[in-house]
C-alpha cells in the first residue's frame, strides 16, 4: 500500500524530512487532522535529534574484549530458523 492509499506509511519519512515536495505537502494536510499522526511525527522527529546528537565512544579495551568473547561463545543457530529463504545460504 503506498503512502498515498495510507498517509501513515509517509510518518517516519515525513519526519526525517525525505519525502518529495508533492508528497510532503499531501501528508501535511493529513496530518493537520490527524492527531495520532501528529503525535507519531513529533516522537520520532524527537528521536531523530537525540540520534543526531549521540557520539561514537571507543570502548575500554577490556570491555570490547568481554564482548566480542560473549559473542564467540553465544549460540547462533536460532538466526537459521528466522532466517529469509534466500539468505540462508550465506549463514551455513
């Protein structure tokens, strides 16, 4: 269903300002009576600039080596099951 059928599919794009102009303007009108659209929008633009503001930080060395050793010693197999048919070729 395209976001023109359903105007929420346009939300989280809305939000991050990557809609084209037409359809930003269609979704605007939407949106100025639609309060649970208004409110999805406001989370996520508040969402969106907390990303923005996150830093990367490298970890104390001990620390990436306690995880990167929980990681080797973590069962793996249950991703095979969820796995799409077409990528579980690359998992085996």
């Amino acid at each position: 269903m395209a976001a023109a059928e359903d105007p929420r599919l346009a939300v989280g794009a809305y939000a991050l300002h990557a809609l084209p102009p037409a359809e930003e303007a269609a979704f605007e009108e939407h949106l100025a009576g639609c309060d649970g659209c208004a409110g999805e929008v406001a989370a996520l633009e508040a969402t969106a600039a907390c990303l923005a503001e996150a830093e990367a930080v490298i970890p104390p060395a001990a620390l990436r080596r306690q995880v990167l050793d929980r990681i080797a010693t973590t069962d793996q197999e249950h991703l095979r099951d969820e796995a799409p048919a077409l990528g579980r070729a690359a998992l085996k």
